[in-house]
C-alpha cells in the first residue's frame, strides 16, 4: 500500500485517533507517516495526576504530555485533542494548567468540554449511588450542561471553563 500511495502521489491524507504512548514507538511513527497519516486526535482529558487515574487513563499517567505531544508532532503528525474539566478532583487551578498546555504544546484543535456521566458507565453508577445525578446526560459536552451535581462550584467551574475556551480560541494565542 506504501508503495502504492508514493507511485500514485499520495491521495490519501489519514486521520486517526490514538493514544498519547504512540509517542513511544518511533517506528509505528515513521511508518504512520509513510503511510500517509498526517493527524490524530488523542484524548488527554487533564493535567491532573489525580482526576487521570479516577478516570482510568492510565497511559496518560507519569509522563510528560508536552514532550510526548513534540515527539508525535516532529515525526510529521498534527496532534488535536480532547480534554475535560469538571472532575471531582479539579481545583480551580485546573483551568490555567488546561490552557497553559493548550497552548504550549502547539496542538491547534482543542476540544474541550465538561465532564458528564453517560449510563451505563462507572462514573454514572457511582454519582448515582451518591445521589448527585441531576439528569440525563445531552451528548454534547460543549453546550454548557452537566448531568451531576459537580464538587466544584457550578458557576466558578461555568466561568472556568468558558475562561479555557476564550483564551485558547482567543486570536493572539491561537
């Protein structure tokens, strides 16, 4: 196939979505590529160490993000992400670390939304059983809704996370 796409100047542009240990295999890197990969979404979700692990993302977990994200980017891949806040354990320092690695990492297409609980799902089991599920959840994570009662205070984490997507769609730092 390789072959194929260099004889035929490479018609296809791939996208895909992995995980951010992809920037521990140079070779799967060098051959995405070749192959003619030129983006991936990976879900980084937060910078906190503590809200990672109640989430399960594991991989994300005792590394650094930011030089993991250079490594995809210099082997010729375009990292967009998505990331979250809204977790039981954010403070209100969550905001600026959101943003500050936003936009130190370079990644240009940042989806970021609010935590909610889909059924079926541990997170809704448990804010059920802790009585602090409010409704169903919409399926958009962007229009401004949570289906729980978060710990933060639900205006001050509303005002966060605007503050997230201002600063990092604002015209000078994007």
């Amino acid at each position: 196939m390789i072959q194929w796409m260099h004889d035929h100047g490479n018609p296809f542009n791939f996208n895909t979505e992995t995980s951010i240990d992809l920037a521990d295999d140079e070779e799967l890197l060098s051959l995405m590529v070749e192959a003619g990969f030129s983006s991936t979404f990976i879900g980084f979700e937060t910078p906190d160490e503590i809200s990672l692990q109640n989430c399960n993302k594991v991989q994300n977990k005792n590394r650094d993000m930011l030089l993991s994200v250079k490594k995809i980017q210099n082997a010729g891949i375009q990292v967009s992400g998505g990331f979250i806040v809204g977790f039981d354990s954010d403070t209100s320092s969550v905001f600026q670390r959101q943003i500050s690695f936003i936009q130190q990492s370079g990644i240009v297409s940042a989806m970021v939304g609010l935590l909610n609980a889909p059924k079926h799902t541990k997170l809704y089991k448990r804010l059920e059983a802790e009585n602090r599920l409010t409704t169903e959840t919409t399926g958009n994570n962007t229009d401004y809704s949570m289906n729980f009662i978060p710990r933060m205070n639900y205006f001050e984490l509303l005002e966060g996370y605007k503050t997230i997507i201002r600063d990092i769609y604002s015209e000078k730092p994007y």
